[in-house]
C-alpha cells in the first residue's frame, strides 16, 4: 500500500507540474494517458477531446494505442458528440461510463470492427471536469471482458480531476504563449514596416522620384516591380519589370489620391506574405504623394503660365511680361503660331484633373524631328481652351499644320475614348495676340458648324478664314454694322428673328422651303421676314453680289466680338 502510494503521490506530482515543464498541449495529454495506464493497470489508455468546429470528440493523446488505430478512428470514425458511444454520454452527463463487454453494448456497434482490430473488449470513459466544464474524457481499454469497480471508477474520476486541471493550465499557458508570440509577430510586423515606410519615404525626400520608389521596393521585396499609369503606360519599372509585361499571377495594388484611381503597382510572381504586402501599400502612399507633388507643380506652372498669357492678351506684350516669359524660358517676340484646342471630354466630370492631362499632353509636343526646349510651346489654359503658342516664322511654312496635327495626336492618345477639336492661326504670321485670336476664332467657327473632331485652319474655312486673319477687326465691325445694323435694330426693338432667318437662309443655300423646314415656320413667313430683310438692308437677295455681301457682314459679326 505504501509503495502504491508513493507511485501514486510521484505521478500526481508529475502531472501538477506539466504547466512548469512547459510541454506542450499534445505531450501534455499523451502524458495524462500513461500515467492512467501505469497507475490503474490498463492495457490501452487514450484521451478525447473535441475537434476544431466541436462536432465530434478525437484521439489527441494515447498510450499503448497504435498509431494506424487513433488515425482509423479519427478520419473514418470519429465519436460524434450527442451519439450513443460512453464518450460521448460521460462527455455530456459529467459522470463516468464504463462497458464491461463492448460485444453486448449496442451503442458501441460503429467501432467495434476497430475494437477488436485493436485487441479490447471493455473500456471505462471519465469526463475531464476543469473551470466548471468538461474538456474531453479520459478513457481506459482492458483487453479481456472487465467490469469496474466503484474503486476504479473512484480513482481514475481522481486521476483525470488532476489531469483536467492540469492540462486546462496548460491550455490557458499555451494561449498565453501564442497570444505573446503573436504580439511578438506583429511587434516585428510593425517595426519592419516602420523601417520601409522611413527608406521609402526617404528616397522620395531626396529626389529619387517614381523611379527611385520602384527600384527601392523591388529590392525589399526581391522582385520586379513596375508602376503603370491609369492608361496601363509603365512609368517606372525595375528588375525583370522593366519590358512592362504581366501576368495573371502578378500582384496589383492601386495608387489613390483621393477617390481617383492615379495609377497601379503591378509586383510579378504569387501572393505576397505580409512584410512585402505591407511593403506594397506603404509604396503606394509614397508614389501617391510624388505623384500629388508632381501635379502640384504642374498646376502652379500652368496656372503661371495662364496668368501670363492672360495679360498679354489683356494688356499687351509689355517689358513686365516679357521678364515674366523669360523666367519661364520663352521669348514672347518668337511666339507667332498658335493652336488651340477644346478640353476633351470635359463635360463628362472631374474637368480639373482632365485640363491638367491635356496641358500635359500637349506641352509634351515638340517640331517634328527636334527635341529642342528652345521650340517647346507656352501653354495655358484660357477661357475654356488649350492654348499652345510655338515661336515658329515665315521660314515654317509647313511646320504650323504638323505642329497641330501632332498636338491632336497627343490629346487623342491622352483621350483615346473621346473627340478631340483642334484648330491652328494657319501659315500667316503674326503676333502673339493676332495668332490667339485667329486660332479662337477658326475652334469657334468649327464648333458652330458641328464639328466636334479633326484640326481646323483659317484656309480649311474659305473666306471666313481669310476675313479671320485680317488685321483690323474695328474695320470689319464696321462693314457688318453698315450691312446688318438696320437689322440688328430692328430685332432689338420689336423682339422678332431676322437676323436667325437670315443666317438659316444662307445655311440652307438661299433655299426658302429649306429655311422654313429648318426653323419649322410656313415658308410664307420665311418670305415676308426676307423681303423686311431686304427692305431694311436695301438688297436683293436673289442677286449674287448682294447675297456675298450680306453673308460676309453675317461672318464678321459672329466672328468679331462686338
């Protein structure tokens, strides 16, 4: 009695200590199933608890049992918690179940082909009781047919009260384990992260740019990396990147600015694991504010440049000006072409973003076959329109047409979903104002023809191009008030349309039934609003030289601003 004693007070002794010696969980309960088959004399012993979704209880640790035995049971024959098996039924009534003859017990049917595969015919399940509820069972497996007596049950109820405390402290250590490594993890996470966000930042400071951004983060995450703008053009790339290719098993990670979508990060190869994702979007805020610097810069020089072109034209080309223009690298006297061209897609939204992205564009152009600075246009937005003014001379007679074809080939390119309107102050040359004005004037004119595509010059236009350049528009206003003025006047007092009808007449090839469909009225009123007409102005407007007359007063006064 004494020596069984000791061997008893020893291993309860071992088993209180399992939270000291730190094994951990699955050592813990094989040790739980030896010492209950050392200290009650089982041939088998195994412990159950339950599995991860808690549907059914599991071998986790076992003494004598076989390995291919605890496999069979737990992939193919799992017991089912709220079934008939003892484990199940000790595991939720908290009392011990013992069966001295699994043969003649019903319930235990479903494993009584592995039973005898493993060579018992009885067995006893105790629940583990700890913290006020049941961890699992204790189960021990005689080989022959054995019936327990209160003794046994007494003392292996005893044993597993000591196991479940136990292990319900090893658990509880075990979770305080993983909770400190994962503090840990993170720890480091943040600390690396922490050390990438400041040498990224860092080659942004120091002028690396996108470029410097991109290699960076390739050589922190060793792979290649690109950055595309929204139109999929790489602006930077490094490693194996750099031909701009892709794949589907490549990782893509917007650049934001705001809402707007200003580009990606394209990282070839798989996932990335959580330092390199991190890695990625610190990268991607890095980008995001070299890009928000960029357009920050841009939007000040063009809004300078803007601010320049708008005195010039308001005040004239003065020494105040022309320090200004030279500050900026231009000679106002050498800027003599111009070209202007509508907003593409403006009225579709976010018409900020796309006026910077045409001034781009088109500050981009250069003379074909040079890339020269010192021929590199002024541009600014004014009164709606992209204006771009080259210092081009009589010497360029063909270069003004390439010049505002290649500017409708950078905005299509920028654009490539929308229309893009282009119009040019033709050969003549002339000054900085006379040039914004023809160019304005040729958009205009286009515009009110319906056109919304294509590059426009003064010659595409036929005499409204050639009135368009002359010098004195004073003197054009003036023709036009001595044809039209009689009918201007008479509008602006009685409230009717000559003037609109006259302009649909002409429209319409001096064509009275086509003038009445165009304004919907009886061609009879068409009649009596031209015979007004040609009471008021003392024409015929059957007559060609009249009809010229009156249609060139009709240009200049839509195209001279009065």
């Amino acid at each position: 009695m004494r020596s069984e004693l000791v061997t008893w007070l020893d291993r309860l002794r071992e088993l209180s200590s399992i939270v000291d010696a730190g094994l951990p969980l699955g050592e813990s309960l094989g040790l739980v199933a030896s010492t209950a088959r050392e200290l009650l004399g089982f041939d088998f012993c195994g412990v159950l608890t339950p599995d991860t979704g808690a549907r059914a209880l599991v071998i986790t640790g076992w003494s004598g049992l076989s390995r291919r035995y605890v496999d069979s049971v737990n992939s193919s024959s799992p017991v089912v918690l709220g079934g008939t098996a003892p484990s199940s039924r000790a595991y939720f009534s908290g009392e011990p179940v013992s069966v001295s003859d699994i043969a003649t017990e019903s319930g235990f049917a479903p494993w009584g082909g592995v039973a005898v595969q493993q060579g018992y015919h009885s067995m006893i399940s105790v629940p583990l009781r700890a913290a006020g509820r049941v961890l699992g069972t204790l189960n021990g497996y005689h080989a022959e047919t054995h019936h327990y007596s209160v003794g046994e049950v007494e003392r292996l109820t005893l044993l597993a009260g000591y196991a479940a405390a136990a292990l319900h402290s090893a658990s509880l250590v075990d979770e305080l384990r993983e909770a400190n490594d994962s503090l840990r993890r993170q720890r480091d996470l943040l600390t690396r992260s922490e050390a990438i966000h400041d040498r990224l930042l860092r080659v942004s400071l120091e002028s690396g740019g996108i470029d410097g951004v991109v290699t960076t983060l390739s050589e922190l995450i060793g792979r290649p990396v690109s950055m595309h703008d929204p139109a999929g053009e790489v602006l930077a790339a490094a490693a194996a990147a750099a031909d701009g290719a892709s794949s589907d098993d490549d990782v893509v990670r917007p650049v934001l600015l705001g809402a707007e979508t200003a580009g990606s990060i394209v990282v070839g190869g798989a996932a990335l694991d959580p330092v390199d994702s991190r890695a990625v979007d610190h990268a991607a805020v890095v980008i995001a504010l070299e890009l928000l610097r960029l357009r920050t810069a841009l939007e000040t020089e063009y809004r300078i440049q803007g601010e320049l072109l708008s005195d010039v034209l308001l005040f004239g080309p003065g020494e105040r000006a022309e320090r200004r223009a030279r500050t900026l690298g231009h000679e106002l006297s050498a800027l003599r072409f111009a070209v202007v061209a509508e907003v593409p897609g403006a009225a579709s939204g976010d018409r900020r973003r796309r006026v910077l992205t045409a001034l781009s564009a088109v500050s981009a152009v250069r003379l074909r076959g040079t890339d020269d600075d010192e021929r590199r246009p002024l541009v600014a937005e004014h009164q709606g329109l992209i204006v771009a003014l080259w210092p081009l001379g009589q010497t360029d007679p063909g270069a003004g047409h390439d010049v505002a074809e290649r500017v409708r080939e950078g905005l299509r390119a920028a654009f490539p979903a929308d229309p893009v309107l282009v119009a040019s102050s033709g050969a003549r040359r002339s000054g900085l104002a006379d040039a914004h004005r023809v160019a304005v004037g040729a958009i205009g004119l286009a515009r009110a023809s319906g056109l919304d595509d294509g590059v426009v010059t003064p010659d595409s236009l036929g005499i409204l191009g050639v009135l368009l350049q002359v010098d004195q528009p004073d003197a054009l206003l003036e023709f036009a008030r001595r044809q039209l003025g009689a009918v201007i006047d008479y509008d602006a007092r009685r409230g009717t349309e000559l003037l609109a009808t006259l302009r649909a007449f002409l429209d319409s090839g001096a064509d009275r039934s086509a003038t009445a469909t165009r304004l919907r009225v009886h061609p009879n009123t068409v009649q009596q609003r031209l015979r007004r007409i040609e009471a008021l102005t003392g024409t015929e407007l059957r007559t060609p030289a009249d009809l010229l007359s009156i249609s060139s007063a009709l240009a200049v006064w839509q195209l001279v601003p009065h």
